[in-house]
C-alpha cells in the first residue's frame, strides 16, 4: 500500500474512533478503507445525487454509515455545482488557475445541488465522546471556507485528525493555496504529520492536533462555560440584591407610614382624651346644674304651694270680707256686729302675728 490517506486510515484502524467524517466522498475511492476502520460512525458527504446514491447501495449493509447528499459551502439553501470531465476536480466554485493547469479541463454540466454550512452540518453529527473524531476534507475550492466555518463555532477542535487532500495553489475563483491552509491548521494547534507529492498538483496531507492544545481547548471551552455560569449567578445576583433594595426600600416606606399612622393614632387618642375629659366635666357640671335646679325647683314648688295655701285661705276670707261688705252696704250689719272684728283679724295671723282690730276706738 502506497503512503497517502488510504495507508493514514487504515493505520488509525488499530484504535476506536467516534465519528469519520469524509466531505467530499465521490463514488467512494476510500470507501472500503472507511469502512475498515474501527469506527462508532462514518458520515459520508457528496453533493453529486449519481455518486451519492452509489454510496448508498454499497454501504447498504453498515449501519455504522450515513451517507448525505449536501455540498458544504459559505451559506445554506441551494448552489451550482460545476461538474468536470475531471470528476474529482468538481467544485462549488469556478476554475481559475485550474483550467492553465489543465488546459483539457471541459465542464459537463452545471448541476444545482442542496448546500449547507459547516455550522449547520456540525449540527446533524452526534454528539463528541471519548473516542477520537477524524476529518477527511477534499472538496476543491472550497476547504478555506469549511475549516473557517469549523473554526467560528470551535467546532474543528473537536476533531483529532485531520486528512487535507488540496491544490497545490489556488486553483479556483476565490479558493485558498496549501500554504495558507497550513497555517490556518497551525494556528488552531493542528501540526503536519504526514504529507503525500503522488501528485505533486493535489498533495494529501494528514495532520494531528497537539494533545496540549487539545486539552488547553478543552480547558478553555470549560473555563468560557464556567464564565458564562459565572455571569449568570452575578446577574442573578444583581437581580436578586436589586429585588431585596426594592423590597427593604418598600418596607422602609411601610414602616414610615405605620409610624405615621401610630402617631396620628397617638394623637387622636390624646385628643379624644382631652374630649372626654371635657365632657366628662361638662357632664359633671350638667348634672351639678341639674341637681340645683330639681333642688331649685323642688324650692319653687314648696313656695308655690305655701302661696297657693296661702292665695287658697286669702281668697276664703277675701270672699267672707267681699259678703260682709255687702252685707253691711244692705245693711243686714250693725256697726258693732262681733263677727266683724273677728274676720278682719285673721289676715293678720297668716303672717304669725296677733294684733287686735286697730280700728276699734
């Protein structure tokens, strides 16, 4: 077996793996080496429907194997795929410097085909384990723009082999040369292990991130997590402090007015004190006002009726005297009658005093 990917992975088949991803699969030139390997899951990605549904007759019997019709590109929907007589050369892009290397490159077709981004894609895998993910990334003209899209969701950490099959320079409109795609793999902690010049226009070239790097990544998602962690219990924090201040500053404004109220209470107990008192005073005058006049009154009555004992034997002897005049202009009265002088005395014994008739000579 000749050095190149298909030596790389069947050297990896020695330890479990979790997730082989190949984007770019084709018809399945790597096919049965994949499917050798010892791993959880194999995700097959082509975008060409014919080398598609070939992936998905020969794998029919591997449960193991998911095989997705997609191209993985700059955004999600839809996209041209530019076919070539040259069918490993096809790409979402257009050739450039391709067609100078190729001067017999023809396009056959130009096939629309469903894309997705390499966030979205990264959202169908399973989960990472404990096992190893690899990376088998040959897809023409566009692996600047899946290792960036990897790269924003930290999403190529999660891979600890990378297998890059790519043009020597930049071949297609827009695309990136080897050069710069090392040291974008460099600069995320992936180190060339292996390198493959069979064909010296499309190097294969296998690289492993340090395991220090690794696990300072892993550290570093843990750290950002617990961050995250961190500011949410502040801002809870924050939220529950600013809820206690509401709170004590709504019990501060309670307790001023019940202290307000109590001594408003205060204050109308006072007063109402002072009220009865006063009434109570008032009262106690009345009824001292009241006990003078019933004995007043009582007084009164007790004069009233001396007077009207009096005015009762006044009016007796005033009606005797009024006969007795009468009597004596008719003449029916001597002068010297006794009964005279014994009549005009009584009025004087009403005042307790006992004289006789002063007239009497």
């Amino acid at each position: 077996m000749t050095e190149g990917w298909e030596k790389w992975i069947t050297d990896l088949g020695a330890e479990p793996l979790g997730t082989l991803l190949h984007l770019g699969a084709g018809r399945g030139r790597l096919l049965e080496t994949t499917c050798a390997a010892d791993a959880e899951r194999i995700v097959l990605v082509e975008p060409y429907q014919d080398d598609a549904a070939a992936l998905v007759r020969r794998t029919a019997g591997d449960e193991r194997v998911t095989v997705m019709p997609v191209a993985i590109g700059a955004k999600t929907g839809r996209a041209n795929l530019h076919r070539f007589n040259m069918a490993a050369l096809s790409s979402l892009r257009a050739p450039g410097a391709l067609r100078e290397l190729f001067p017999g490159l023809r396009e056959t077709a130009l096939v629309e085909v469903e894309t997705l981004t390499a966030a979205d894609l990264m959202k169908q895998l399973p989960a990472p384990d404990n096992r190893p993910d690899v990376l088998l990334l040959d897809t023409p003209g566009e692996e600047a723009e899946i290792l960036k899209g990897l790269i924003a969701i930290d999403g190529l950490v999660r891979f600890r082999d990378i297998f890059l099959r790519t043009g020597r320079n930049a071949l297609y409109e827009g695309g990136t040369g080897l050069p710069d795609l090392i040291a974008l793999l460099r600069k995320e902690g992936f180190t060339p292990r292996r390198r493959c010049d069979t064909d010296p226009d499309f190097p294969e070239l296998h690289f492993r991130i340090e395991p220090v790097v690794q696990n300072n990544r892993a550290l570093c998602a843990e750290l950002a997590e617990t961050r995250g962690q961190l500011v949410a219990r502040e801002a809870r924090i924050a939220e529950l402090e600013t809820a206690l201040d509401n709170a004590l500053a709504e019990a501060k404004t309670k307790q001023t007015e019940m202290q307000d109220r109590f001594i408003a209470l205060r204050s109308s107990e006072e007063k109402a004190k002072q009220d009865l008192s006063l009434a109570l005073r008032l009262q106690s005058m009345r009824d001292a006002d009241i006990s003078a006049l019933e004995k007043k009154y009582a007084e009164v009555l007790q004069q009233k009726e001396s007077q009207d004992q009096l005015l009762r034997k006044l009016t007796a002897r005033l009606s005797s005297a009024a006969k007795y005049l009468q009597q004596q202009e008719l003449g029916e009265i001597r002068a010297d009658d006794p009964q005279l002088e014994e009549k005009t005395a009584e009025p004087d014994e009403g005042n307790g005093r006992s004289r006789k008739a002063g007239g009497r000579k």
